[in-house]
C-alpha cells in the first residue's frame, strides 16, 4: 500500500502541555515526553525509527479508544498516527479498501454503506482509527474484522523492514490477534475486501435483525443495519458524546470469558448470557456475557467506589466510565473489585479488553 508524500512528523510544543487524558476517550493518563503527529505511514515510520535510535520509549495513539493510561504518564514519546486516505479497486464482485491506519473508522464504515459495500455495516459506531481495528480484531453484533480483512501493512521495528501480511499471517481471534501482545510490528494500513451489495451480511445478532426486521440469518438494507446498531450502541453509551461522561470509556472494559464448561454457580445462567464459542487452545466452550456476570454479581448501572469519580456506566455494565475527574488509578481500582466479585461470586477471572499502560489490573 504505498503512501502519499506527506510532512515530516511534527514534533509537539513544551512537554508540560502533553497530557494522555486528552489523547485517549476514557479521559485519564499522565504527561508525556513528546507528542509526535505522524500525518502519513512514511512519516509514521520516520517518528518510530526516531524514538527506537534514540533509545526512547515510544508509545502508539490512534484515535485513544482502547488506551488506560496511568497517572505518572508516558517516559518518552507518543506517537500519535494521523495518516489519512482510502484507495478503492475493483476485483470482480468485490471491492478492496487500502485504507491508512490513522483514518477514523466510523468514517470508513459510513462510506461502505453509502457506496453499496456490504461486509462492516454491524461494526459502526466503533470509536477509534482503523490501524487498531486487526490488531484488536474489533468486533460487534455477530461480526469481526476476520470476516474482511485482507491483509496488513507493517512496519518491522527490530528488522527495519516494511511489509505486507496476509490475513492468515494475522492469526485473528476473539479480541486478539498477533499484533497485540508486542510492540514489535507498527500497523501502516489495511486492506479490506468488501462485496458490492446493497444489504447486509447475513445478521445473527438478535437486537439487530428486530430493530431491522429480519429473521435470524436475514439480511437488510446497508443503511437501516447502521441505523440499528448505532442506535443500539448509543442505548449503551458505546458512541462517543462529550457532553456525556456516560461515554467517556474505552466502551467494553473486560471481554466476554470463554470457559470449558459452566462452573457450578452458574447452572441457572440463563440462556441469553452464554452462547457456543471455540476455546482459545480449539475445541468447543462456551461465551460468557461478561456484562451479565458484573450485573449479576451486584455490579449494576452506575456502580461506584465511595469517593471515586469512576463508575460503571448507568446504560451498560461492561463500560467502566470516567464521571469527571477521575483519575488512572480509580478506573483500576474500580475494575479490581468488579473482577474480584465476579471471581467470588462465579469463579470465572474477567479480562480487560483495552491495553493498560503503567497499569495492571
């Protein structure tokens, strides 16, 4: 995917003026060192060699949507990825997207549905850059980035190399993929494949396919499927609105747990908080609702900590929210009771699903 010729990447003004809280959706993390704005993948590249020859640690930003941040900050540079454009080319019935990794994703998904290109419709709404999208293998209402993902465009920080991964290459799975345990690789862009169509993908999700009218495996028209979902995420303050804290979150703080079989406490789950899914190591398991468990272990709507301004969001109990002021260190220890009630209550270990930076759970 070759890059437009763009500026340099331009360093920030005084490091005092740098804070992670206002790169990143949950709104908290400390000051960093240097804010470099990478507007194009070469100068994208050039920011990184920069921070790795100089031996500076070097932290990525996108659109901040899947970041928590700790209080003390970042010890060298942040990186924020600004590269823009998408490429269009026909392959038969389908279309391939070469999209750069700083561009908005929404924005991507709002283009596939009003040119007629079917295959991401249910993941609009997601805040966030489209680099991050493979690296999480971001997903929503039954679908995922393996559905139409083509291939990767990396940067290889330890051989210096730039290249190009295959789908396969990525080893994508639930909420995982092989980018997301190492700094290594430098996500530049992402080639989609989309079917030119004017409805959806078959729907699965059963909040969709009633919003949309549809049967279990039906399809519908592009725009009424993103109507639904957007709908259905701003119900649960999963779109970003800043004038409305129930939305300053990473959206779903923990992921959904995949065990072997119920635990004993949960024998009464009911049937609509856990659904068939493949273990991590192969064969078959079962998906718990994660926001079932945290409801349902006496975490509901608008939990908080005395004195915290972190709380469990009052539209979904999966999104762990900043009410103002909270800081780094209230979301975690607001997220280590949750995970340590559940663990009580169920004997299942919750997850978190954003990248934790000088933080642990």
């Amino acid at each position: 995917m070759p890059a437009s010729a763009s500026p340099a990447p331009v360093p920030s003004q005084a490091s005092a003026r740098i804070r992670l809280a206002d790169l990143t959706t949950l709104r908290v993390g400390g000051p960093a060192q240097q804010l470099v704005r990478a507007e194009s993948a070469s100068a994208l590249i050039d920011a990184v060699r920069a921070a790795d020859a100089a031996g500076r640690p070097m932290l990525l930003v996108g659109g901040g949507s899947n970041l928590a941040v700790s209080d003390a900050g970042w010890p060298g540079d942040v990186v924020q990825i600004a590269s823009r454009g998408l490429r269009v080319a026909a392959d038969g019935d389908d279309v391939l997207l070469d999209i750069e990794a700083g561009e908005p994703w929404d924005d991507v998904v709002a283009l596939a549905v009003e040119q007629g290109w079917s295959g991401i419709e249910t993941l609009s709404g997601i805040p966030g850059c489209t680099g991050a999208t493979p690296v999480q293998n971001v997903g929503a209402y039954g679908s995922d980035m393996s559905r139409v993902l083509e291939s990767v465009d990396v940067w290889d920080r330890v051989s210096a190399q730039r290249s190009t991964w295959p789908a396969d290459a990525v080893r994508l799975g639930y909420r995982d993929s092989a980018f997301k345990h190492s700094d290594r690789f430098v996500v530049l862009g992402v080639r989609l494949r989309l079917q030119v169509s004017a409805v959806s993908i078959p729907l699965e999700y059963a909040q969709v396919t009633a919003a949309v009218g549809a049967a279990t495996g039906g399809r519908a028209p592009l725009a009424d499927v993103r109507a639904a979902v957007l709908a259905l995420r701003a119900s649960k303050g999963m779109v970003l609105d800043a004038g409305d804290p129930d939305t300053w979150s990473v959206g779903s703080f923990f992921t959904n747990p995949v065990v072997a079989a119920l635990p004993p406490g949960l024998a009464a789950v009911p049937d609509t908080a856990h659904w068939p899914a493949v273990l991590p190591g192969g064969g078959l398991g079962i998906k718990l609702s994660a926001a079932w468990l945290i409801q349902s272990a006496g975490f509901g709507p608008g939990f908080s900590i005395v004195g915290s301004a972190a709380a469990v969001s009052g539209k979904h109990a999966l999104a762990l929210t900043n009410r103002g002021g909270a800081t780094a260190a209230q979301i975690i220890d607001l997220a280590r009771v949750i995970r340590d009630g559940v663990l009580t209550r169920y004997g299942v270990a919750l997850l978190a699903e954003p990248r934790l930076v000088g933080l642990e759970l």
